[in-house]
C-alpha cells in the first residue's frame, strides 16, 4: 500500500470532492477492509453543508461516503486510478446527536468494507468524536462505474 495521505490536499487528489467539499483531513490508518480518519472541518461556520440550523447530523454520512471514497482509491489495484461511484443507499442509520458543528474536537470516521464486486460496495461506518463517544453510524451501498442518466 501506497503512503496513507497526511492532509486534506493529498486527499483531493484521490477523491472526486474538491475545495471545502474535501471534508477529511487525514487518514490514520487503512487495511484492505478498513479505512479510520480524522476530520475538523465540522467546526467551520462556512461548512458547506452548514444549514442555518448548523451542521446536521445526516451530514455524518457525507463525511463516511469520502471516507469509502478514499478507502476505494488506497486499495485500488497499483497503475488503477480509483473508481467513480456514487451512494446508492444508506440504510440503518442511526443520528447518536442532533448536530456536528457542537462536537467538540476531531470527528473520527471509521469505514468497513463488508462487501463487494465490480459495480458496487457496501460499507458500515461510526463517526465517533475523539472520546469514543457514537455520533452517526449505519451501512451505505456505492455504486461503481455507473453513468447517472441525463
């Protein structure tokens, strides 16, 4: 495996999501099943996807579909560019809190592959903060190389 990326510009490089749209910041650990990363982005008031009630909790499965994103692109085949996809579902999704912009510290974000071809994955993933404390948690199927109709 290649070195894991340190920062949020090294991450852009191998996800789709650009500019303030890149909300991980580092990759602290990934194996072939399983991708943990740290994000602080929840914390700015020009969040992307801040409403004016603050950053909701179903934002958490953003944070968890870059997360499978970059996890695909880590363990893409050496020479093979990571794959386009798209979520197809989030299912089992639990919201532990109301908001993410008043948890104080990091987000952690941990992402399972559970299974998987060619065309599609699924993934469980817990957003937790730094404590260990539940924030958002559930299952979500990508997927791959599949053109959006017009």
């Amino acid at each position: 495996m290649t070195t894991l990326p340190a920062s949020p510009a090294e991450i852009a490089r191998l996800i789709p999501h650009q500019g303030r749209m890149c909300l991980l910041d580092a990759v602290l650990a990934c194996t072939p099943t399983h991708i943990r990363c740290r994000a602080g982005s929840h914390h700015a008031a020009d969040h992307p996807l801040r409403s004016p009630a603050g950053l909701l909790a179903p934002v958490g499965i953003e944070y968890a579909a870059q997360a499978m994103a970059l996890h695909g692109a880590l363990n893409a085949k050496p020479g093979v560019a990571g794959r386009p996809g798209f979520l197809a579902s989030a299912r089992g999704v639990t919201l532990h809190v109301p908001r993410l912009d008043d948890v104080a510290g990091d987000l952690m974000i941990e992402v399972e592959h559970l299974a998987g071809d060619e065309r599609q994955a699924m993934y469980r993933f817990a957003l937790h903060d730094e404590a260990g404390r539940p924030l958002v948690d559930g299952r979500c199927t990508v997927v791959l190389d599949t053109p959006l109709p017009p």
